[in-house]
C-alpha cells in the first residue's frame, strides 16, 4: 500500500498547521493565556472606627461584606466583562455615634478601567472616597457619586 503524493501534501500540511497552532498558543510556557482580573482594594481611613462594606455587582448581584479594622485594607477580584461594562456599587457605614452610611459606585468599568487598568486602590475617609491608583490620582469623590 503506498500514500499518494496528494494524500502526502495533506498529512505534510496539517502538521504545518497543528504545529504553528501550538507554538502560536504558548505564551511563557503556558498551553492558554490567563484570564486577567482586576482588583479593587478598599482601605480604612477612618479615623479610630470599622468600616463595614458591603458590594453589588450589576450582573449578577454578587454581594461581598467585609468588616475593615482602622488603617486595614480589603480586596476583592473579579474578571472583567468586555463590551457590557461592570460595575460594583458598596455600602460603607460605621458607628461614629451617628450610625453613618454611605453608597459609592466603588468600581465603573466606563471610568476606572483606563485609568486604575488591573488594581484599582479605594481609601475611604468620612469626607468621601478617593481612587490612590491609576493616572489621575489621587482622586476624591463625593459619596453617592459614580
């Protein structure tokens, strides 16, 4: 039984192909990129109070809390969504005698993710909440704002 030169030519190219393929796919010896995942971390400014945080997102409303000692920080990851934004909307309050309780759109995939790209860096004071990362910061919002 002998293989045709046509048939040859097909076996010869797939292999060509299946082999560019692989080499193609391997990045720092890995068979498929790693999904990229950003991070938000929200620290405690608060002067001698827990913060406690609670967060949303827009998609499937995941609810994250979270108790943040004084000076402490938290994180949390997530992938982000290409072409349907994402966005996670918090809850802050602490007991200040006042019982205080403030909302902020702590990460807007339309306005953070330029700027903070993977790490998006929260402090959050009485007075609002300020983005440390990214290009234009320190920048300080007011709460309730997006």
């Amino acid at each position: 039984m002998t293989i045709s030169s046509l048939s040859l030519s097909k076996v010869v190219i797939m292999l060509i192909l299946v082999s560019f393929n692989l080499n193609v796919s391997m990045i720092d010896g890995q068979v498929a990129p790693q999904p990229i995942f950003i991070a938000v971390t929200i620290s405690n400014k608060l002067i001698h109070l827990d913060l406690q945080i609670s967060c949303t997102n827009n998609r499937n409303k995941v609810v994250q809390k979270q108790t943040v000692p004084n000076d402490g920080s938290w994180t949390f990851k997530f992938l982000p969504i290409i072409f349907h934004g994402i966005s996670y909307s918090c809850n802050f309050s602490w007991d200040d005698g006042k019982n205080e309780s403030r909302d902020f759109n702590i990460y807007n995939q339309d306005r953070d993710e330029k700027l903070c790209h993977q790490e998006c860096n929260w402090e959050i004071h009485e007075t609002g909440p300020c983005r440390v990362s990214g290009s234009d910061a320190p920048k300080c919002f007011s709460w309730g704002g997006k």
